[in-house]
C-alpha cells in the first residue's frame, strides 16, 4: 500500500444534511499498494467520488457535483472530528504493534509483506494526525499531544476491531503457522474496526482533513481486508 495521500470523501447516509463535509476525488489506485483498481484510468480518475460504508456495506460512488453540493460551508472541526483523530492513533500504533511481531515471527512472506504495507501507511497516518491534534488544540478537545497513548488510556475498550491484552498475549507467544493465522484474524477485525470508525466521522465529522483521511483509512483497509481474507 502506498504512502496516501489526502483526498476529499463524502460518506454518511445519502447526501443530504448528515455531512457537511467537502469531498474531493478518491481514486482507490493510491489505496491499493500501487495497484489500480479494476476500470481506474487516468482519464477517468476525476469521474466519481468514493462514499465510504461500514463493514460489510459496499462502497458507491457519486459525481463530483453531488459532492459539492452535499458539502455545505461548515468545515471546521468538530466533537466527532477530534474523537476520530485522538482515538485512531491508539487503534494504528496497536495495528503497527502488531506488524511489528509479524517481522519477527511471521511464516508466511506473504504475511509479512502484507504487515510491512500495513505499517508504511499507518506510521505515517499517526504523524498526521498528531500534527492535526496539535493544530486543533484550541478550545480544549484535543487531549493529550497524540504521542503514544498519552491521554488516550481508556479508548482501547469502545473502540471497535481492537485486539485484547489477552489477545495480543497470544500473538506474542505464537511462531510460525500458528502466528499467521492468529494475525490474521486479529488484524482483520482491527482493520474492520478502523473501517468502522471511519464510517462514523463520515457522517458525524465536519473537518475536511479528518474525513480526507477517513476516507483514505476506509478505501485502504478495505482492500487489505480483502487481501488479508485470501490469505486464510
């Protein structure tokens, strides 16, 4: 998966007044590990706009106009904004954890290739979004500086697709075939919990840059989802 880069996505029930968020083009090719996706071509990259959904919902695409005119004024940050943002940095450094002990212990190449991608991007993303808690610290709604788990302890238990302390036992204890599938299963869910998350700022978020990176966070872990699933 490539380094993303940030784009504008609309997402939330249909187009009306739930999101009042500008959405730009998102083409999955950046989503995908330098893949383009099937039917993605330079001349059609600006044809359509991804709108995310929640796990086990199909992505669907509107026009640009749609877009635009879904988007409304409003674009500063919001509750749901800064809930996203503080919360999926401890919910990536768990998944980049995870990657971690995939270098070491993992079998299968495959596996380890797929956790160095899963690691290439969100590494990244965690710096993104520290530097946008920083930037939006006003008003109180950031906690913490974003680093580590610094005024986030406590988040691990509502959000969605994190693994246990139990969990992440096992997966310290596993080797080989053993520690493939258990990371897999682990790390599917987890990305289905991220999928999840975005689908929710989506709709309840305001700032362009956090539902930039929902989007990007949601196409991404969409696609890996899938490659993860082959793999079992």
């Amino acid at each position: 998966m490539s380094t993303h880069r940030f784009r504008r996505p609309v997402a939330g029930a249909g187009l009306a007044v739930s999101l009042a968020a500008v959405l730009s083009l998102v083409a999955l090719t950046g989503c995908t590990g330098g893949e383009a996706a099937a039917g993605d071509t330079g001349s059609n990259a600006e044809a359509s706009v991804i709108v995310p959904g929640r796990p086990g919902e199909e992505a669907r695409t509107v026009s640009p106009r749609e877009a635009r005119e879904a988007a409304g004024e409003g674009t500063g940050p919001n509750a749901a904004d800064h809930a996203f943002m503080t919360m999926m940095i401890e919910h990536h450094e768990q998944a980049v954890e995870m990657t971690e002990l995939a270098d070491a212990y993992a079998e299968d190449s495959a596996v380890r290739g797929i956790a160095g991608r899963i690691a290439a991007a969100q590494e990244p993303e965690i710096e993104a979004m520290r530097a946008w808690l920083l930037r939006n610290a006003e008003g109180g709604e950031a906690t913490g500086d974003g680093h580590g788990h610094g005024g986030h302890d406590g988040h691990g238990d509502t959000m969605p697709g994190m693994a246990s302390e139990e969990e992440l036992a096992r997966l310290r204890a596993a080797r080989g075939a053993e520690f493939d599938a258990l990371f897999l299963d682990l790390m599917i869910a987890h990305h289905e919990g991220a999928v999840a998350m975005a689908a929710d700022v989506s709709a309840q978020g305001n700032d362009v840059t956090a539902l930039e990176m929902a989007a990007e966070i949601g196409a991404s872990q969409r696609v890996e989802i899938s490659r993860m699933e082959a793999m079992r």
